[in-house]
C-alpha cells in the first residue's frame, strides 16, 4: 500500500512540472506513465518528454553516493581506498593504459601518500573527478538559455554548465585552458552525451593522483536509468599522457533532502592523517 501511494505521489509530481515547470496547460498529459508493479519510479520526464536530470516541483534531492569512489577503467577490479590510494602500488599500471612517464608520475603519487594533491590547498577538483565528491551534485536544466548546469556541493561550492545550443566544440589551440574545460552537449534518445575539453592541468581530475594533460578530451555520458539512479559513462582521450582512449563507469544515488554545500578554507586532511 505504501509502495503504490509513493508511486501515484510521484506521478502527480510529474504532472505538476508539466504545469508548473515546463510551461504546459490543463489539457497537457504525463509524458511518463508510472508501471504499478515497479517498485522504483521511472525517470520524471518534461511535457515534451525529455527526461529530467533534476528534482520535480515539491522535491529535495540531489546525486551522491557513487558507486566508485576513483577512476579506473572499465571493466578492471584494482582494490583500493576511497581516497584513491591503491591497496598495492604494483597495480598502477592496471588502472588505467598509462604511458611510462604517467605511470611514473602516478606511482610517485600513490607512494607519497598523495600529499601534492591539489585540493589540499583548497583546489577545487574537476573533471570526472568532481562526480565522485562526497558532498554530491545537482543537474538543473535550464530549458532557456539550452544549458544543463553542475551545481557541486563541495570543492568550493562551484558549478559548471553544458551548452546544449548545437555550437561547435572549441579546437584546443585556440582557447584558454580552464578548471571546467568547455562543454557541449546533445541528446542521444534519453542519454545526455557531452564533449568536454580545454582543461588545463593545474588539478587532478581524479582520486588517486591519475595525470592528465591540456589535451584531455572527455566524452560524457549521463543517462537517468529510473528515479533514484543515475549511470555517468565518460571515455577518456588524453593522447599525450594514455597509450590509448578508455572508458570508465559508474552509478550514483538519488539522495533525499537538500544537497549539503560547504566552502574549502583550510584544505583537506592528507590521506591516512589521523
């Protein structure tokens, strides 16, 4: 019984931000159609049935609770601490199809207990990197400008934003490279496929110290699989520092309630600091 009113309440919100959120009227139906034996709701979905990455009208929640907590490509099983620090240094070059000098530089990372990583000093971090922050994320999409912006909860409390206007992804040599990089995105079916670029390499864009260069080129995937789950794909093309592109993947965790937001002044305590 309980099951069945969460599932109509969830449907009368969707309907709600048919009216209130996406411009609808009285005659507008529901784009999505809750399935009474689920016992997850569907993706809410906009009058125009475009699924929405963020919550409904009347709703808290935001994304956290990745289902990994570094990057490591597809398919590979290293075992390793949340902070990223692997369990075995010898792994390191199973993580990902590094280059001699990365590998090089990763393993220094790892045995130096990574206390050169830049968000020790209060550097926000970026990249995929910043999918897998503690503190969560938001994607609000905001159907006017056609932009999808990040709202991050922790690294500084930044954002960034996806340009959904069908421009051009920028060509590296003729833009200054940024923390966020420039993205553009587009819609496959119900996944929302990104390309980002123009990063500089002032950050670490993942736990555990993997490098990158500014020729990093990410290609983004996020599909929304039901209410409560989120799937994030990125392949990774970075040709100067990997021996050849790779994909990772991950899930996060619709989280009830408003996302938790704090501001870094004093740094973040060094892995394995008591």
């Amino acid at each position: 019984m309980k099951a069945a009113m969460r599932l109509k309440t969830l449907s009368l919100l969707v309907s709600a931000c048919v009216l209130a959120a996406c411009g609808g009227s009285a005659t507008d139906e529901p784009a999505g159609e809750v399935a009474a034996s689920a016992s997850v709701a569907p993706a809410p979905r906009f009058a125009d049935g475009t699924v929405m990455f963020d919550r409904m009208p009347g709703e808290l929640g935001y994304w956290g609770n990745p289902s990994l907590h570094s990057l490591i490509e597809k398919g590979v099983d290293v075992p390793m601490s949340e902070q990223g620090i692997l369990n075995n240094i010898e792994d390191a070059a199973k993580v990902a199809p590094l280059m001699d000098w990365s590998l090089a530089l990763y393993k220094f990372r790892q045995a130096n207990a990574l206390k050169d990583d830049p968000v020790n000093v209060c550097i926000s971090p970026a990249g995929p990197r910043h999918l897998q922050d503690a503190k969560g994320f938001r994607m609000v999409q905001d159907r006017n400008l056609d932009r999808v912006y990040l709202m991050f909860g922790g690294g500084n409390r930044n954002w960034r934003h996806i340009n959904l206007d069908g421009r051009v992804p920028p060509q590296l040599d003729e833009v200054q490279s940024t923390f966020f990089g420039y993205s553009n995105g587009h819609f496959e079916g119900d996944t929302l496929v990104v390309d980002s670029r123009g990063f500089n390499d002032r950050f670490w864009f993942s736990n555990g110290g993997l490098p990158h260069t500014p020729a990093l080129v990410l290609t983004e995937r996020f599909t929304r699989q039901d209410h409560d789950t989120l799937l994030y794909t990125v392949t990774i093309n970075d040709p100067r520092t990997y021996t050849r592109s790779w994909d990772a993947e991950w899930t996060l965790k619709w989280v009830p309630g408003d996302i938790e937001e704090d501001f870094c002044e004093k740094g973040r305590p060094l892995a394995g600091a008591q």
